[in-house]
C-alpha cells in the first residue's frame, strides 16, 4: 500500500516509498540548471556596475574639472601625445557606459585595463597612496585588478549583450 506523499520542511519533498527505490529527499529543480539568480552573479553585477561609474566618473573628471584641452596640457607635460586626451576621454566614458549597461561588460573590462596601466606608470614615482602629492599608483592598480577579476567571473546579472569570445576558459 502507498503512502501519500508528505511535506516535511516547506522545501523539502519526500517522495512515498515504493518495493523499487527506497525514499529520498527530491533536489531543488534550481540545481539542474545554472543559477543566474545567485549571490555571485549579483556580485559580478556590483562590481561591473562599480567600474562603469567609475569609468564616466573619471571621463567627466577630465572634462568638467580639468577640462579637454588642460587633459592635453597635461598629457604633453608628462610626454604623452596631446591629442590622446580626447581618445582616452572618449574611451574611458563609452567603456564606462558599455559597463553599466552590461554591453560586452568582460571584454570591455579587459580593453579598458591598458589605460589604467598607463595611469599607473605615470603615478608610479608619486608613491603608493593615491592620496599623495600628484596621485600614487595604488588606485590604478586596484582598478587593474578590478577589471581583470570582471573579466574572469563575468558579466553579472541582466546584461544587454554577453559574448563567449575572448573569455577565459572555464
């Protein structure tokens, strides 16, 4: 004779027992399939997130308090070509954009860590704290790493477009 099928926990199913199979707790339908509701998914979306405000922030940075052409003057006192102020201003705030949204958020991520190596070799004699006079190299360098941890977790939670190209094996 079969027993009816009794709920011990609220999420927990206990199948009846039949002559073929003793009883077992059924899974959680969730764990056949990947969870893209989980806490590191949405970790992935707080740090993508992060690092998109931070790449506008530090356009707008250039174009609101240093102004373009004081980015140029710039660029030309530390031996950089000027007009890669207007490039690097362009670039950092679509890959901000592009991060926020979630628009290639790992491939963007990684393009955008050349820019922040360079930052870093320009603050490097300033010393480690970017607090110190002119800027030291430890923001940028954080940033770096940043970046690279986007690229190897993922994009996060709710991205406009995701890409299987150029991501590290899994």
């Amino acid at each position: 004779m079969n027993q009816p099928a009794t709920f011990t926990a609220p999420a927990t199913f206990t199948a009846p027992a039949t002559s073929a199979a003793p009883a077992t707790s059924a899974a959680p339908a969730t764990s056949a399939a990947p969870d893209t509701c989980s806490a590191a998914t949405y970790g992935a979306t707080l740090l993508r997130l992060s690092l998109g405000v931070m790449w506008i922030a530090h356009a707008l940075l250039k174009w609101f308090v240093f102004t373009l052409p004081g980015t140029v003057q710039y660029f030309d006192s530390i031996g950089l070509p000027g007009f890669l102020a207007y490039v690097v201003f362009a670039v950092e705030l679509a890959g901000g954009v592009a991060l926020v949204l979630g628009f290639y958020a790992r491939q963007i991520a990684l393009a955008l860590v050349p820019i922040m190596a360079v930052a870093a070799w320009v603050h490097l004699p300033n010393g480690w704290v970017h607090t110190s006079a002119g800027g030291g190299w430890e923001y940028p360098v954080f940033l770096i790493a940043a970046s690279v941890a986007l690229w190897l977790i993922g994009d996060g939670a709710h991205p406009v477009r995701r890409s299987t190209r150029f991501v590290p094996a899994t």
